[in-house]
C-alpha cells in the first residue's frame, strides 16, 4: 500500500465530473487500498478518487461506526429524505470549516470490490460523508454551498 498526494482546493482535477469505472480490476482493488491508507493516515472520515488526482468515481469512507471501510464503486444517491445543517470539513481544504445543509437520510447504491452491487441506508454522520464525497465526484467542494465558512477548530 502507498501514501498518496491529496489535492488542495485550487487545483482545476477537484472542478472535474468523474467518470465511472468500467471494471472492477487488481489495479482499482490497489487504488482502494492506497485510499483508504491515505485517509487514516489524514484522520479523514472519506476520501474520494478526484482528492487524488484521479476522475473516477470511487470513494472509500470510514466514519468508525458498526459499517467499517465502506469501499464505494460508481456510488449513486438513489433517496434522501429531511435536512440537516451540521460542520464539515474536507482534507482537500484544510483548516477551513463550514456550516452545510445535507439530507438527514440517504440511501446508496454502489459496487463493491468484488463486484457486487450494494444498497445501503444512512443517517448521521455517515450520510453526510456519502453526500459530501460523491459532491466530489460531480466537481463541487463543501465550500461551494456552505452556508458560511471559518477557519480552526470544527464546530
């Protein structure tokens, strides 16, 4: 497994759409663990593929509940349901938070890394992190739709 580099806001691949991934292969099976790696390593919650350089749609998140690594392949938000206003932060913006309005309730359906579809229902945390990684797979930073932003601590 390897460290990647994680892009900042600035560069023009986190303004991309990413693409979807055709197959699931040794190599994407790599990526996977390369991602998560890279997010424990940065005390991250989620990290998505345009994070490190990469356009396709592939998140890995983590949000240390009963769900583990939950390794998302062409992840899409099938419902959403209520609204939340709570403080996220991103690696791929450091030190800045903001306030963000998400649904209270999604679900997702995704691939695995063996291939299989999933379907899965979140609330919480970690259906803020879906929502806020697959806003990068689409080109958008929380920052773009904060309600306001600051810098320091969260919360």
């Amino acid at each position: 497994m390897a460290l990647l580099d994680i892009l900042k806001a600035g560069n023009p691949v986190l303004k991309n759409k990413s693409v979807p991934v055709e197959r699931v292969d040794k190599s994407l099976k790599k990526l996977l663990d390369d991602m998560a790696e890279t997010m424990y390593a940065n005390d991250g919650v989620g990290l998505a593929a345009p994070q490190i350089g990469k356009n396709i749609c592939v998140v890995v998140i983590d949000c240390q509940d009963d769900h583990g690594l939950l390794e998302m392949i062409n992840p899409v938000i099938t419902f959403k349901e209520g609204e939340v206003v709570d403080t996220e932060g991103c690696l791929s913006v450091p030190d800045i938070y903001g306030e963000v309005s998400r649904a209270a309730k999604v679900k997702v359906k995704y691939t695995n890394r063996r291939g299989k579809i999933q379907n899965l229902t979140a609330t919480g945390l970690l259906a803020r992190c879906i929502q806020h990684e697959l806003d990068h797979l689409e080109g958008q930073l929380f920052i773009d739709i904060a309600q306001s932003v600051h810098r320091g601590n969260q919360g």
